[in-house]
C-alpha cells in the first residue's frame, strides 16, 4: 500500500511540476490572451510628419534654389566666353560698329518702343555671337548680383536671367545712348532683381559685351507706372543704363527704375557671373523634402525601436496570474463536465499504476488483501437493509 502511494504522490508531484508550464504555454499560444501592446504611427501622427516635412521643404526651397543657381555655371555665359576669346578681333570689331549704326538709328525713330516684325528680326542679330540670344551679363558687387543679358524681355529669359528693353539702345556705351534692361523680384527660384531697391546714388555696377567692360554710377532712383518711358529717354551727348524691377514687393504696381552714367573702369570691378538655372518646382521640392521626411522617418524608427519596453518577468506572472483568474470565472458554471472528465483521468492513471505495481515482489498479496475485505463488506453492507425491511413484512 505504502510503494503504491509512494508512486501516486510522486506522478502527481511531477504533474504539478509541469501545469505551470503548460500553463505559460497555453497562454502565449492562446488568442485571448493579453500581448503587450505595440507602439505604431497612427495617421494623424504621419499626416503631421508629412505636413511638417513639406513645410519644411517649401521653407528651404528659395535658398536651396538660390544657392544652385549661384552654384553653377551658365552654360551659355560660359559658351559665350569661350566665343568671344575664339572669335577673331575684326569680327568682334565688326559687331561693335553693327551696334553703334543700331544705336543711331534710334535716335530718329520716335516709335522705337514698338517695333515692327522686320525692326525685332534685325535687333535679334544685333550682338548676337552664339545665335543663344545672350548679349553680355551684368554685375552688380554690392548686391552680389552677376546675371547674363538677353535679347528681349520673354518670360523664358527672365525667369532665370535680365533682359533687355527692346527699343532701348543696346549695352555698347558711346554717346547720346540710353540702354534699359529688366528683371524679375521676389521669384522663389531665383534672386535676379529682388534687392535692387537697396541700391543708392553712388553705387557702382558694370556691363560686360563681347571683350569690353563698362562701369555705371547710380545717380536716379525714381518710381513710375509701367506704362511711363519718359524715363528712357536718350539725352543728347549722355552714356545711360537704367535697371527695371517691379516695386512694391509682392504687389508689382508700379516700376523702380534705378540709372547710372558712364564712369572709368575701376580695378577688381569686373568678373564672369554664373547664370541662373531654373529649377522646376516639382524637381527642387521633392528633392528637398523627400532626403528631409527619411532622415526624420528613420531617427523615429530607430527611437521608438530602442525605447520600445520589454516583457518582464513580474509583468508575465501578472498576465498569467490574470489569464487562470478569468479561466476560473469562466469555467464555474460548467463545474460538472469538468468533474465528469476527472474520474476517467483518474482511472487511467491506477490502470497505468496497477501493472508496475504488481511487477514488485511481495506486492500482489498486499494489494489482493486490500481489495478483498472491500469486495466483502460491499454485499454485507447492501444486505443489511434488506433483512430489516423482510421483518419488518413478517411482523404486520
């Protein structure tokens, strides 16, 4: 009885020894079970960070396009350079006299604002060395502005450089000339003409066309309404340049009209810009936005990895702890199905018991002598009831 009893307690204690294991099994493979929450990008926090980023992209976009249209070279300034130094000096004598018979020209043409189809045809020739329609460049130090001058005041040209007033005489210097050129204010792709309003009497910008430089002095800063050109009138025996910009700022109403006249060269004055290049937005915002919104993108990925926190110990006995108290609860109505469910359990366990029981010496006999004396006192036990109720019959 006692190695019987010995046997039952130790697979019961080794039963007992692997519950909570299945237990902590079951609790991670069961559905229902609590896991710990993940932190993830709701979309209110990535329509922010998008929101954020490409505002922050439209903010860099005018200095980063400045920055590039400083940055590189003209191509075509370039190219003109490398013509005007490869050409031979009579045809660059030849261009200079074309120009000077142009310039006289206009000074008995009282219509020379507008012109005609044949009188454009043969301004577009006028200086025109690499057929590109560059004409020079102008440079103003003080104002950091170094720009290419082109035939004309199309769209195309000032978008990303100056051009010049059609009518108006052409940057060669000489007497009775007055020669006009205009630019742009406040594009966010480019600088151009936006801080021409700083400029003041006494400062000092040059034009450069072919192999010669020409050096101005503001001395007129006026204000006009866009359709008034009094102010480009040729004066007889003067050497003129006026520059153009829209003013105020932002609303472009009026004109700013900023002259100079002609002055001796001045040494360190003159260098070779580099030319505006225009940069399409759907370019240049992408490409300021989109390196922004991943380097944003990965730091938080990298932070949330690295603060994310780990299950702990405490934390899963308290998730399992939780689990068999709401298994508990569930399981209280059907106690019935569960206690059905134990005696068969609990038979197939002496079944398995019995036979290495009855495999030790001197165990058979203990155990046949323990269950006889139940088998006897059963029948007794049911009889007994039977002799009463039979005396009781006899004795009505």
């Amino acid at each position: 009885m006692s190695v019987l009893s010995n046997i039952r307690r130790k697979k019961s204690d080794k039963q007992a020894d692997t519950a909570p294991r299945q237990d902590a099994a079951s609790a991670s493979n069961d559905p229902k079970a609590p896991k710990p929450k993940k932190k993830r990008f709701s979309i209110s926090t990535l329509i922010a960070v998008l929101l954020v980023t490409i505002g922050a992209g439209l903010i860099a976009y005018p200095t980063f396009s400045d920055w590039w249209n400083s940055y590189h070279q003209s191509r075509a300034i370039a190219s003109y350079v490398s013509a005007v130094e490869e050409t031979d000096p009579k045809v660059i004598e030849k261009l200079f006299n074309d120009a000077r018979a142009y310039n006289d020209t206009l000074l008995t043409n009282g219509n020379r604002f507008n012109m005609t189809d044949d009188e454009r045809k043969e301004y577009q020739k006028v200086l025109d060395l690499t057929g590109a329609g560059i004409m020079g460049y102008i440079q103003i130090s003080s104002l950091g502005i170094n720009l290419p001058i082109y035939h004309g005041t199309e769209e195309k040209y000032l978008q990303v450089a100056i051009g010049h007033i059609e009518g108006s005489s052409v940057p060669v210097g000489g007497m009775s000339t007055h020669a006009a050129v205009s630019g742009h204010r406040g594009l966010p792709r480019a600088k151009l003409f936006t801080d021409l309003d700083k400029m003041v009497e006494g400062d000092t910008f040059t034009i450069t066309v072919l192999n010669k430089t020409l050096t101005y002095e503001v001395d007129q800063i006026r204000i006009v309404n866009p359709d008034d050109m009094s102010d480009l009138a040729i004066e007889q025996g003067a050497d003129y340049v006026t520059l153009i910009t829209c003013t105020p700022y932002g609303i472009n109403t009026h004109r700013l009209l900023v002259r100079g006249h002609r002055i001796e060269n001045m040494t360190g004055m003159v260098a070779i810009p580099p030319e505006g290049v225009l940069i399409p937005s759907y370019v240049a915002v992408p490409a300021v936005a989109l390196p922004m919104l991943f380097v944003y993108l990965v730091g938080a990925l990298l932070y949330f990895r690295l603060k994310r926190p780990g299950l702990n110990k405490e934390r899963a006995l308290q998730e399992l702890r939780e689990l068999e108290e709401k298994r508990e609860a569930e399981s209280a109505p059907g106690n019935k199905t569960v206690e059905s469910t134990e005696p068969q359990a609990s038979d197939q366990a002496q079944a398995n018991d019995e036979p290495q029981a009855s495999e030790e010496p001197g165990n058979n006999e203990e155990l046949q002598a323990s269950e006889e004396p139940q088998t006897n006192e059963e029948p007794d036990s049911n009889e007994e009831p039977d002799t009463n109720e039979e005396s009781q019959t006899n004795e009505e």
